[in-house]
C-alpha cells in the first residue's frame, strides 16, 4: 500500500509541478507582448490544467484511502462537493496571483499589504473548508477515513503552494503609496 502511494504521489507531484508552474507563469507573464497568446487563450490553458489537477488530484485521493464499494458511494458526493467549493476558493488565489503580477513593477505599501492580507484570508478559508469536510466525510465513513482524506489534502496542497510560492518572484520593497 505505502509503494503504491509513494508511485501516486511522485506522478501526482510531477503533474501537480507542470500544472502549477505553467498556471503560475501564465499569470505572472509580462503583458502585451505582441508574440503572446491572448488573454483568453491563456484563460483557457488555466482552467484546463486546473481540471487536469483536479482530476489527478481525486484519483490520488482515492488510491489513498483504499475505500470499498459502499464507502467511495458514499465518499465520491462529499469529496465532489469538496472540489467544487476548493475550485471557487482557488479562484480568488489565482485573482490574486493576478493582482500581483499586474502590479509588480509598481508595487506600493497599500497594495502589498492588500494582497498579502488577500493570500492569508484564503488560506484561512481554505482550512475552515477542509475542517468543514472532515466533518462531514466523518460523519459519513468515520475518523480514520476523515483523518486519512485530511492527510492527503494537505499532502497535495503542500506540494501545489511549494510549486506556485517558488515560482513567484518574491516582492520588492514596495514604494510608499
């Protein structure tokens, strides 16, 4: 079982990395180069990869907790609800990412104490999402199983905040303003 996680996990973690990266550089590119694929266009690569991530990441999580036929029935709803709040939060991480891209070479105190007070409180909903969750898969499957989903989250989340973090160029003191 813990192999045949480790084998999930690196060819999650390779998918999760290009996804990341390639989402991270599409919103932090320069603007308005005239060799550079339109907005749109670059829109419709994030929302693929983000569903390709999506996608990976339900694969993993149910390799994970090893449920059987009447648990995943009662799991699969659960964690597709899961997902979908997950994708609406993630929308507001990407906004910001956005924000600060469009704002880097400008960057002042105002707007970097806006966007840093953005990526904590979407951190913090993302944890009260999660702990909203456990809630209800341990209401479902138990603590062991709530425990388990919990673990693997936090797994995938680590390694997609550790790619997009290290892809971001960290911030310049920001001019007064």
């Amino acid at each position: 079982m813990q192999g045949k996680i480790i084998v999930s996990g690196l060819a999650a973690t390779l998918l999760l990395v290009v996804g990341s990266t390639a989402m991270v550089q599409a919103a932090t590119a320069p603007a308005a180069k005239p060799a550079s694929p339109s907005k749109s266009n670059i829109d419709q690569e994030i929302k693929l990869m983000r569903k390709d991530v999506r996608a990976e990441k339900s694969r993993i999580m149910l390799n994970a907790l090893e449920l059987n036929e009447d648990q995943a029935t009662k799991f699969l709803p659960i964690y597709t609800a899961f997902q979908a709040d997950l994708a609406k939060l993630n929308d507001l991480r990407e906004a910001n990412i956005r924000e600060y891209a469009k704002h880097y070479d400008s960057m002042t105190d105002n707007k970097a104490d806006e966007l840093v007070n953005q990526a904590i409180s979407y951190y913090k909903k993302r944890t009260d999402l999660i702990a909203n969750y456990y809630d209800k898969i341990r209401t479902a499957l138990g603590t062991g199983t709530a425990a388990r989903f919990v673990q693997v989250e936090a797994m995938l989340d680590n390694i997609i905040d550790l790619q997009i973090q290290s892809s971001l160029p960290l911030i310049a003191t920001p001019t007064s303003g």
